[in-house]
C-alpha cells in the first residue's frame, strides 16, 4: 500500500486531493512562457533556468502539456515552446488534472466534507487561469505584462 493511499472496507482508495509538486511546477512554468508574451518559441531551458526548474522534469510535464495541445513544440536552433491556445483560455484545474488525474474522484466514497473540500478546490483551480497566474505574477513584481 502507498503511502498516502486510504484503506477503507477491503478496498484501496487513492489519495482524496493529490497535487504532487507536478501541477505547480508546470503552473510556473506556463506563466513564465505566458509572462513572455512572445509568438515565438521559447527554450525549455531559458524557461527551466528562470523558475528554477530542473530541464528534464519540465521536459516530461511539457510533453503532456504538448499532447494535450495546451502547448506546440518546434525543434530545430530557434526551437521551444509556445501555447496552442491562449493563456487565458488553459485553467490551473486542466494543467492539475492531466497531469494528477482527476482532483476528489474518491472523496464521495469518504463523505460530505471531503466532496465539500474538493468541490472548493476544483472551483479555485477552474475559475484560475494562466492569464491570470502571469498577471498577479506581473503584479506582484512590479513588472511589465506582456499580453498575446
């Protein structure tokens, strides 16, 4: 049995509100990619340097991100990443949920406060976007924000 793996009646439930450090990661790094505003395509590794972000787990999130056509992906010298969509239409829900899996699928068969405590989180994480993540970013710092 893992770790954070509830054992209930005979059977194995996954964890209720799983975010491993995934789903923030990608956040970072999609906001930094949005905060750049540009419609060119940009290095994973400039995007890995500036949010601290190890290149070879950004590579693997990217390429589901990819797959799922939130982002589009040019190899070559002047290759990288851009959105296939726009920031502001991708929700942290969407970015946390391919790559976690579905936020509170097991916590009806926990009960009503658990249903209550995910229903809340999913709320926040679909009413955020990445549009919105780069602008409080952009505001917290003081810095410009570069709309595409």
């Amino acid at each position: 049995m893992h770790a954070g793996n509830l054992v209930l009646r005979g059977f194995t439930l996954g964890p209720v509100l799983a975010i491993t450090s995934k789903s923030p990661y990608a956040v970072r790094a999609l906001s930094e990619l949005a905060r750049r505003g540009s419609d060119q395509p940009v290095p994973i590794g400039e995007i890995a340097r500036a949010r601290d972000i190890p290149v070879q787990f950004l590579e693997g999130l990217f390429a589901t991100l990819r797959r799922a056509g939130i982002l589009q992906s040019q190899r070559g010298v002047k290759g990288g990443y851009l959105f296939a969509r726009e920031p502001a239409e991708v929700t942290v829900l969407e970015v946390a949920e391919l790559l976690e899996g579905a936020l509170g699928a097991d916590a009806p068969l926990l009960g009503p406060v658990w249903v209550e405590a995910a229903a809340a989180v999913r709320e926040v994480l679909a009413r955020t976007t990445i549009a919105d993540v780069a602008e409080r970013e952009a505001r917290e710092a003081g810095a410009p924000m570069y709309y595409i």
